[in-house]
C-alpha cells in the first residue's frame, strides 16, 4: 500500500494524458508494494504485478521525475523519481538535497511541480 505522500507524488508525476502515463496508471491500480527501505535521506519503494496484470512492454524505458514536496523538518525539499524499465513500473524513488534527514513517517507535505 503506498504512504499518503507516494500516492500524492505517484498522482502529480502522472497527471499528464496519453502514453505511457495512461499505462502506468493501469498498472499502478493493479500493483503492490513489495518492499519499502528508508535510506535516512529518502526511500526505495519497489513494486510488483499479479501476472494478469495490463503490461504494455513496448513502452519505452522512462525516469519521471518532475515533482517534488515541501516536508517538516526537510530545509531542502525532496525530490523523486519513478522508474519504468521494460514496460513496467519497478520503482519509485524519495530524496533529500544536501543530506537532509528523512523522517519514515510523514503526515504534513505540500507536492509541487519542477522543472521538467
């Protein structure tokens, strides 16, 4: 099950319409956390599908990456990632800037979109 804020970031990175945001969407409904480890400065999040679950293996490899959140306690901000490699969403990614330490649990954040 993702945290609050993975849900929130996951939504922000794939707001856009059309390929392969419409995909990942699908697969994402289908998908569960497999594993989650907290690094001190940010998290892994790994993902894996049932084997009937909507793959499209054509879809290029991608890093989506343009969204990032104000969090208590971060003076930087973070920013994060979401791997897709060979049509599959793998991972998902939260950092800090300069060493900033993550806190596992958050309750208060505000997601904003970067730069792409």
């Amino acid at each position: 099950m993702l945290t609050p804020l993975e849900k929130a970031v996951i939504d922000a990175l794939l707001q856009k319409s059309g390929e392969p945001f419409e995909s990942i969407r699908q697969q994402l409904a289908h998908s569960s956390v497999t594993k989650r480890e907290h690094t001190g400065v940010g998290f892994f999040t790994e993902f894996t599908l049932p084997a009937d679950a909507p793959v499209r293996r054509d879809l290029p490899d991608a890093t989506l990456g343009n969204v990032g959140a104000e969090l208590p306690g971060v003076q930087h901000g973070a920013g994060f990632l979401l791997f897709i490699r060979g049509g599959v969403v793998t991972m998902f990614e939260g950092y800090t800037y300069v060493d900033d330490q993550w806190s596992e649990r958050i309750d208060e954040f505000r997601v904003f979109q970067t730069a792409a």
